[in-house]
C-alpha cells in the first residue's frame, strides 16, 4: 500500500508523463513507467551490490566502502531509469524519421487508386513497421468516434518525428479546405527527398570523425588504460584485495566508455 501511494504521489509531480509515454509509443500508464522505474532501479543495485559481495565479501572494510557506494548510486539508478523514457522518444522519432516517406508514399498510391484518406490509413495501420503502429493509434482513435480532422490534428500534437507533425498538420489542413490531397503529398515527398539527400551529405562528411571517435573512445581509451594499469600495478606491488577491487572498477568503467562510444555513433546516425 505505501508502495502504491508512493508511485501515485510521484505520477502526480509529473503530469507530462502520460503525454510524452503516447509520445514514445508506448501503451503504459504513468502508473506503469514509474513502477517499472522503481523495479529497474532495485534490480540495477542488487546487481551491483552483488558484485561488491562477490568482490570484497572477505574483507569487511571493502565490503561496507562498497555497499555505500553502492547505496549513494540509488538516486543516480532512478534517474537514469527514468530519463528512459527520453530515450524512447528519440528512438521512436528516428524511426518515424526512416519511415516518412514511406508512409507518404503510401498514402499517395493509395488516393491514386481511388481509396479516401481514411481507408488509406486503416491499409497502413495494419502492416508491421514504425508508420503502422503510429497510424494504429491513429485509426483506433477514429473507430472510437472521432472524426478524421480531429484524430490527425491530435496525432500531430504526440509524433515524435517533427518532419511527421508537418506531413498530419497538412493532411489536416487539406481536408478542412479541401484541397486536393495528392497534390499536398507529391509536393511533401518532393520536399522530404531533398532534405533526406542533405542529411546524408551532411553525415557522410562527419562520418569520419565520428568512427575515429568511436575507435579512440570504445578501443583505443580502455586497451591502453588498462595495459598501463598492469604496468602501474606491477611496480607498485599492489596487494591481491586492492587489485582485484580496482580491476574491476576499471572493468566497470570501460564498459561505460564503450557504451557511450556506441551510443555517440548510434544517435548520430542519419535515418533513411
């Protein structure tokens, strides 16, 4: 019951968090995320608690230095579960952004061969990529009574991708004066080739600096600090204990260069 009151009070001092969970896709409730945060959390500090356990159990002074370490990274543990949710909705912009024009390409052949807008989208909803499940939310607001201007006015509002609000708000704005939707269309693809093109010339030129980053960051960094280390450690006779502890502190540490080196050329990335 504590458990329950406590993650009501935390939904209620974020209020943005529904909004931004239907901005990342996801169908949980802020009850959900913020439960799942705590559950993540907990997880993430007995993991590293046991590993300060498997280290350092023999030797108590170790031991309680590890285990409040371990207990100052709580807060650090829910922020960075929490701060997930930011990383959703970038993922799930990019693959909005990669399937663009796709979806509008779509729609273009779909009104060519005669069908409406709304028959295009129900087409679209059921197949199994990024602009399906958008527009599944989409046709899923429409069956339950609202109309189609409203649901791609509201739609524009929780996409995720910035290129995908311009296309819905222009889907919305032809139909409230009736302009010819295929015309919007042509001329929205026309405009997103041109910019997909400089976006990859843009990234082709910083390709380079990118690689050799994640090169020097992910390979090169942790290879030559460790190798040092070892030097270091021989000269300085290094008790077993101590050198056990910092290797694998180290260990720790060269992951988490790794991950960023990974995630720096992740994120980068131009989507297609």
């Amino acid at each position: 019951m504590a458990l329950k009151n406590f993650i009501k009070r935390t939904s209620l001092k974020h209020p943005e968090l529904a909004f931004k969970l239907k901005k990342a896709g996801s169908y949980k409730s802020p009850y959900e995320f913020i439960y799942q945060t705590i559950y993540m959390t907990v997880l993430t500090y007995l993991f590293f608690f046991i590993i300060v356990y498997l280290v350092a159990s023999h030797n108590l002074y170790y031991f309680l230095i590890g285990f409040l370490i371990t207990l100052l990274f709580i807060p650090l543990f829910y922020y960075f579960w929490f701060k997930i949710l930011d990383v959703w909705i970038t993922k799930e912009a990019r693959d909005q952004e990669g399937d663009l024009l796709f979806i509008s390409e779509y729609f273009l052949v779909m009104l060519e061969s005669g069908l409406p807008l709304g028959n295009a989208i129900e087409r679209l909803s059921k197949l199994d990529r990024p602009g399906g499940k958008f527009f599944r939310r989409v046709f899923a607001e429409v069956r339950s009574g609202k109309d189609l201007e409203t649901a791609l006015d509201d739609a524009s509002r929780y996409a995720a991708s910035e290129s995908l609000k311009t296309l819905l708000k222009r889907l919305r704005d032809s139909l409230q004066i009736g302009v010819d939707l295929r015309d919007v269309l042509k001329n929205f693809i026309e405009e997103a080739s041109q910019k997909k093109l400089v976006e990859i010339r843009k990234y082709s030129r910083k390709l380079n600096p990118i690689v050799m980053m994640y090169l020097l960051l992910g390979i090169v960094v942790p290879s030559l600090g460790m190798t040092f280390f070892i030097l270091a450690a021989t000269l300085l006779d290094i008790s077993g204990d101590a050198l056990r502890v910092i290797l694998i502190f180290l260990f720790l540490i060269m992951f988490g260069f790794q991950y960023f080196a990974y995630s720096v050329f992740k994120f980068t990335r131009t989507s297609i």
